[in-house]
C-alpha cells in the first residue's frame, strides 16, 4: 500500500482545510472543540454551508448531490473537518438513511427526500434499537401490519438521538412474525408528526437529553413509505450499520483532541513543572498516539480497499475501525480527566455559566460530562462485543 499522496490530493486537503476553517463559523467550531452540545439550528446551518458548496452528501450518488471523489478524495475531506472541528452532515440524513434511499428506494422515494435530507430541509432519527432488541437488533418487536395502502404501527424504540428535533424516522419493524427474526424485518419511513407517535425524553450521566423513547400507537404509515422489498429490511440496516461504523471511527476528531490535550497539559502544574513533561502522562499519551496511528494505517487499507470492492458490499474491516476508534475515544477522555483534575467534580452546564463563574479553567466545565457522555461509544452502532464476534467470523474465520 502506496501511504503517499498525489499533488492533486495535496491540493484537495489545502483546499478542503481552507474551506473548513473560514466558512463554518469559529463560534461553532468552538463549541465542538470544547464539548458543547451544538442546537438544532447550528447544525442545520452548518450542513446547509456545506450543501451550497456541494459537499455535504459526497458519498452520494452524483445525480442526487454526490461528488465523483474518489476513495481517497473522501476520506481527506472527513479528516480535514474533523481536524478543523467542523460539524460534521447530520449523520441520520446523510450517512444512514440518505445512502439506503439513494441505493434501493423508489424513483418517487428519492425525488421527495433526498435533496431535503442533504439540505437539512428534513431532520431524521433512527429508529432502530428498542428494549430488548439493542446488539441483537433481529429481535426487535415493533410491528407494522399491511392494512390495504397503510402500515398499522405498534411499538417502542429507545436510545433515539435527537428525535426531539426530528422531522421524519427510519425505523425497522417486523412485517413478517412468522418469519425468522431476519427476514421478517421491513424498512419504514415515518412522520414524526403523525398522530400516535409519543417522544418522551432520557436524561443522560452526563445531563443531557440527546437520547429518548418513541412510542408508537396505532401509527398509520403509507404503503409508499415502505423502502424497497417487504421484509428486506435486515438486508437494508446491515448496508446502513456499515457506513455507520465506518464514521464511528472518528480518526480526525482523535487526533484533533491529541493536539488539545497536549495544548491543554502544558497549562496544567504538577508541581512546579508542566503536566506535559510527567513521564507517566507522557508515556499514556504516547501509547494512545500509537494506537491511532495504527487506526489511521487500517482505515487507509479500507478507503484502498474501496476501489475494489462490489458497489454496495460493505468491508468487515468497519468493524475494526468501529471498534478500535470507540476506545481511542474513550481513552482520550480518560487522558483529558486526568489533565482537568479535581476541576472535574462540579457540575456546570455551560448555560449557566452567565449565572456563576467556572470553577476552574473554562475548559474544565466539558471535561466530566463529556467523559460519562462517550461511554456510549463502545455500544451505539453495535456493540464492541459484537465487532469482535463480527471480526472473528468474517475476517479471522473462526
């Protein structure tokens, strides 16, 4: 595997970095960098920045707002923007349920929600783990049940991100109970406004409300609503969850928190001498670095991989990345825990800071409950356990 990159590519990262880090606005950028929760309206602006320019669905099919990037191209631009701690697209409408519509929805499917996803027009969730039913997502028991031109929905999910903005859900729902778990699964597009849809709020560790329940009672979905075959929505999820884990690795995003640990551990004391300079927090931080570096040699494998690959077919190695990236993450804001110090302890939202000053540095205020907060990352996008299962028996053989 050739590591180097050719002058255009060069001139593509310049060009993307420069983009990056003068038309998103800084205070955004900002609030990402420090560990802030972005509202719904920052994050509608932000895609909609890079929708004018034509880049916030590149994995797209041309036709519809993709850009020809070559694997390469793409994985440049991911890096640049996570590095510039730019948002990145609103991942339920351009990475998750904008590629399954592009790849098997109707013509009419495609013409009525695909430029709206890739322009924030619609805000999307996922609707897919319930109780139950989380790394065994198969036995999920929500149903839809076939009534002339409508779907008859019943159910619960859980652990829905952000569906407290949402315009529209993509839930898998079982269409076929007699059939076994995976092929009787369907792949549904549903209103959130519609009547007997409930959004009830989880307060999460860390204080926040990103995740909630949805319940469905007696929703009526139409027919048309249904994305490509009746109880083909397994096929579906296992084309989605790939380009999910994928993006769960978060290679930029780890090593743009490498460098503000560093900044961040020069202004921290033990003693008389600069945190940066312990032997010990030196050698953890050195240790993390290593891993990623090796994250970020696997994920070029991949993106090499890609040229190769059967358009649609998803590589096992996301598994690797998925599960790899999760732990670099997590380790990094044990590192950053470390490096706040007993400053962790107070809780501070930071709207409240107008209210009372931090105790501590400011950038002290994200460090706890952006520690509890990623704990989820081992688990969203299928569970670590399930990667090594996954990764044993497609990649090992066993």
């Amino acid at each position: 595997m050739d590591l180097r990159f050719t002058e255009a590519e060069r001139a593509f990262r310049e060009e993307a970095r420069r983009f990056f880090r003068t038309e998103i606005p800084a205070a955004i950028r900002d609030k990402l960098r420090d560990g802030e929760h972005l509202t719904r309206d920052e994050m509608i602006a932000s895609q909609r920045i890079l929708n004018a320019r034509g880049w916030a669905v590149p994995n797209w099919p041309v036709a519809w707002g993709g850009q020809d990037w070559s694997p390469v191209q793409v994985y440049l631009y991911q890096d640049e923007m996570q590095l510039a701690y730019c948002p990145s697209p609103i991942a339920f409408n351009c990475s998750m349920v904008g590629p399954v519509i592009a790849q098997f929805g109707s013509e009419a499917q495609k013409r009525r929600f695909l430029p709206r996803a890739a322009n924030a027009d619609d805000f999307w969730c996922q609707g897919f783990s319930e109780p139950g039913s989380g790394s065994d997502l198969a036995s999920l028991r929500t149903r839809a049940e076939r009534k002339g031109d409508i779907y008859i929905v019943n159910g619960q999910k859980i652990w829905t991100t952000l569906a407290q903005y949402a315009d529209w859900i993509f839930c898998l729902v079982r269409t076929d109970p007699a059939a076994k778990q995976q092929e009787g699964i369907s792949f549904l597009l549903i209103d959130m406004k519609s009547k007997g849809i409930t959004v009830r709020p989880i307060v999460t560790i860390d204080g926040g409300r990103e995740v909630n329940e949805v319940f469905f009672d007696n929703v009526e979905v139409p027919a048309d609503q249904l994305v490509g075959q009746e109880n083909k929505g397994w096929d579906y999820a296992k084309f989605l969850l790939g380009n999910e884990r994928t993006g769960i690795a978060r290679v930029g995003t780890s090593k743009a928190r490498v460098a503000r640990l560093k900044q961040l551990a020069a202004l921290e004391r033990v003693g008389d001498t600069p945190l940066i300079e312990d032997p010990r927090f030196r050698e953890r931080l050195a240790a993390v670095e290593i891993e990623l570096k090796a994250l970020e040699m696997t994920q070029l494998r991949v993106v090499s991989d890609e040229r190769k690959r059967e358009k649609g077919r998803q590589n096992p190695a996301s598994s690797i990345l998925k599960l790899k990236g999760s732990v670099i993450q997590q380790l990094l804001t044990e590192l950053t825990m470390e490096v706040v110090g007993p400053y962790v302890m107070p809780y501070q939202p930071p709207e409240q800071a107008q209210n009372e000053p931090f105790v501590g540095a400011d950038y002290a205020a994200a460090a706890g409950p952006t520690y509890f907060n990623m704990r989820k990352v081992s688990i969203y996008g299928g569970s670590n356990e399930i990667q090594r299962n996954i990764i044993a028996k497609a990649i090992l053989g066993l």
